[in-house]
C-alpha cells in the first residue's frame, strides 16, 4: 500500500440472505425517516456524490452520502436502537452494483469469491483496496454496535458504510466514544435518536496499482439529535441533550476525540471543508416543536 496526496480535494465528509440498497436521486419518505425531521444537513455541496438508501431483507436500514470518486461514504445517517454493544461477525462484506449501473441488481451483493471486481470498482470500493493495508482497517460510520436487531446489524456490513481507519484510532478512541454514545443514549434518550457520523478528506489516498483508490479521511466527526430525553439526567448528561457532536483526527497520535456543541462542529467543518456558511447538520438546530415528531418535514 502506498499513500498519495492528490490535488487538493476538501470533502466532509447488503447468498440468499437478501440484503439490498437503492440509489435514488432524492430519498423517499421511507428512507427519509432516518433523517431527523426528514431532512438531510443543509448546505452541503454534493458533486458526484450518491444518496444510498441502504436496504436489508426489504426494509431500509439508513441512508449514505456517497463519494464515487474518492470511492467512501461521506457520512451515513441512522437511527440508534438500544444495544448491548455486542457485535455481529458473522456477516461477509457487501457492495453496491447500482453504483456502477443504472440496470443492474437494486439489492447489495455480497463480494464473489472470484476477482470480478471490475465491472463495478470504478465507482466504489473493492475488499482488494484494504488488502494490503498495515495502518488502516474497515472503520463503519453506522456501527454495528449502535444496532440492535441482527438485521439491523448486518446491513451495516457494506463496503459503502466504511472508511479506512488508522487502526489505533479505530480500536481506541473512535470505539470508545461509540461506546460512550451507546450509553448514553440507551440510558436517557426516551424518543429516537437520530445520528449522523461522517469524514473530511484533505486529498490523501490509498493507492493500488499506481491507481487512487480510497480517499484517507482527516477527521471523523458525527453528531446525534433526540429531542425526548430524560429531563433528570445528571447535569453533565443533560448538557448533551437535545443534540451534541464530536470529531476526532484519524491518526496514530493526537487522536482524542473532543466532545462540543452541534453548532461547534459546524463550524469547525465551516473551516475544513466546502460546506458552505449555511450548513446546518440538523432541521431547525433540533430543536423541539409543537408539531407530532414522527411527521417528515418535506422540503
């Protein structure tokens, strides 16, 4: 494996066990509702990128941002279910082919044993891109451990869902703060709790046969929004309610991951990413309204 800077490129950023995902040009309102109030983050520049409405065994599990041209999600948007943490490792790794057509399959299949990947790895990443990786390994933005239902948990298992990881980063302080937020939403979210966890690039790359392959991410950040909570939460819970984000720098060293306010971690993209100076991660700040909040806000 071999990194590479390329120009500089600012980005934020499912055998017959059927596990399918569908590519639309807008989300529909069934996959709309893992989005707080049905509405994506206001004020992102999308490009290339593709809406994934990630689907398993028939229903939607959550939606993803995608970049095909740095081959990674931007972010992935869901909502938390309890879970007691554990794991499901006994899922194979799955790909999108309606990335790579308009006729082919609607369900994500899992990766065949043969190497075929070419009819699709222009537009997505391939296992053979984390080959030959020492310093980075499969990183989910919806992790598995935020799940609760096995089939919940299995379609975070998809190739479109990770990003390369520092392996350091990822089994230390990025897990650590999954956990963090699993508990705390567990114990004092009442309602749903919508998450988004996504990347900034700076042009960095993993590359295979001298071809750019995966966009490295910088910073990994993600930021949640429930709006019923436990209103006799400790203080320092309480602080974190409606709505509370974090990033953290995908490296070996200096990695902690800092807690703040929705609103701090907008600007901090403001500063290194394109998002423009309206980007708003959550409908109306997440705050709380009169209305009935299982309705979808329809822009």
């Amino acid at each position: 494996m071999i990194l590479y800077r390329t120009d500089e490129v600012l980005i934020s950023l499912l055998v017959i066990v059927i596990t399918g995902a569908e590519v639309q040009e807008n989300f529909t309102p069934e996959c709309k509702q893992f989005l707080y109030m049905g509405t994506q983050p206001r004020g992102l520049e999308e490009q290339s990128f593709k809406k994934i409405c990630q689907f398993y065994k028939g229903k939607p599990r959550f939606v993803t941002l995608y970049d095909t041209v740095n081959h990674m999600p931007v972010y992935s948007a869901y909502t938390f279910k309890r879970s007691d943490g554990f794991k499901k490792v006994d899922v194979p790794w799955m790909y999108e082919p309606q990335l790579s057509t308009l006729s082919g399959f609607q369900e994500m299949q899992h990766f065949p044993s043969e190497n075929v990947h070419e009819n699709f790895m222009n537009a997505q990443a391939v296992l053979d891109d984390y080959s030959d990786s020492v310093i980075f390994e499969r990183g989910q933005l919806n992790p598995d451990e935020h799940q609760a239902h096995p089939d919940d948990k299995a379609a975070t298992y998809t190739l479109t869902n990770v990003v390369p990881q520092v392996r350091e980063f990822n089994i230390g302080p990025w897990k650590n703060h999954e956990h963090t937020i699993r508990r705390r939403l567990n114990n004092y979210c009442r309602g749903t709790a919508y998450i988004i966890t996504g990347v900034t690039t700076s042009g960095h790359t993993i590359r295979r046969h001298n071809i750019n392959r995966l966009g490295i991410p910088t910073y990994l950040w993600s930021a949640y929004c429930c709006i019923d909570f436990d209103h006799n939460a400790p203080y320092s819970e309480h602080s974190k309610f409606p709505a509370f984000a974090s990033y953290g720098l995908n490296d070996r060293e200096n990695n902690n991951v800092q807690e703040m306010t929705v609103r701090q971690l907008e600007d901090f993209l403001k500063r290194v990413t394109y998002v423009g100076n309206s980007f708003q991660m959550f409908y109306d700040n997440c705050m709380p309204s009169n209305s009935d909040n299982s309705a979808l806000h329809l822009p």
